[in-house]
C-alpha cells in the first residue's frame, strides 16, 4: 500500500533555523543547571518561575504581540520553533504558556489600553501567569 500523501520536506527560513539553535542551547544550558529534568513527566505541581523569567528575557513570551505591550513582533513561524523546542525538551512551560496562546491574545484583543499596558508586558517578562477554569458540556 502506498501512502495517499506526500509531503516535500521543508527548509526553515534561516532565521528560525538560527532561533531554534538558540533555544536548543537555552534548554541544554538550563537541563545542565538542575531546572529541570527532560526524561521526567512535568507534574502538576511543577511551578519554575525563573525558567519563566529566564525565558522570557530572551524575548520568547509574547513573542508575536506588538512592541508596545512588551512583545517582539516575531512571525508565527518563529513562535512555534520556540514551541516545538520546549515541548520536545519537556520543558516547565505551564507558567507562561497559557498566557501566551490564549490570555494573552484576548487581553490584547478585548481589554482597554490600561490593562494590555499593565499586564501584557509583565506577561512578555514571564512575571505574571495565567489559569482558565473551564466547564464542558
């Protein structure tokens, strides 16, 4: 049986070849460190701010949102190398990353100038962090 589809392997841009360089070295730098362990699931009392700290002074919280709020104005392209590099090294990311993919964005969409200018920047810090409670039918 052949497969229905296939798929031309892609190159990155070189700028997200040389990110991913960049968050590989981060995340080897911190195993090494002791911050955190890659071979062992991340619990849910797993709570390292100043991973978060850390990561979001290079720049990778809020990596898309507009300067102004304390954001980068990367492409989403970039965002998910970083994504796709913590979630391959296990990496303590429930600290931001709620923000990030979705407090974030709403705040910036719905909340008055006030608050993105108050909140949003300290969430690009890895200063501030999120929890959605949620109900399902």
């Amino acid at each position: 049986m052949t497969a229905a589809l296939r798929f031309d392997q892609i190159r990155l841009p070189e700028e997200c070849e040389t990110l991913r360089h960049e968050v590989r070295a981060f995340l080897a730098e911190e195993i090494a460190a002791g911050t955190f362990n890659p071979h062992e699931p991340q619990r849910e009392d797993t709570d390292v701010p100043e991973f978060s700290r850390r990561v979001g002074e290079r720049g990778w919280i809020g990596m898309t949102w507009p300067k102004k709020y304390g954001g980068h104005e990367r492409t989403f392209l970039e965002r998910y190398v970083v994504t796709e590099e913590m979630r391959i090294a296990n990496a303590p990311t429930r600290r931001f990353f709620v923000a990030d993919r979705q407090s974030g964005p709403v705040l910036l969409k719905y909340a008055n100038e006030r608050i993105k200018m108050d909140i949003v920047p300290r969430i690009c810090s890895g200063e501030v962090c999120f929890a959605i409670g949620m109900s399902e039918p």
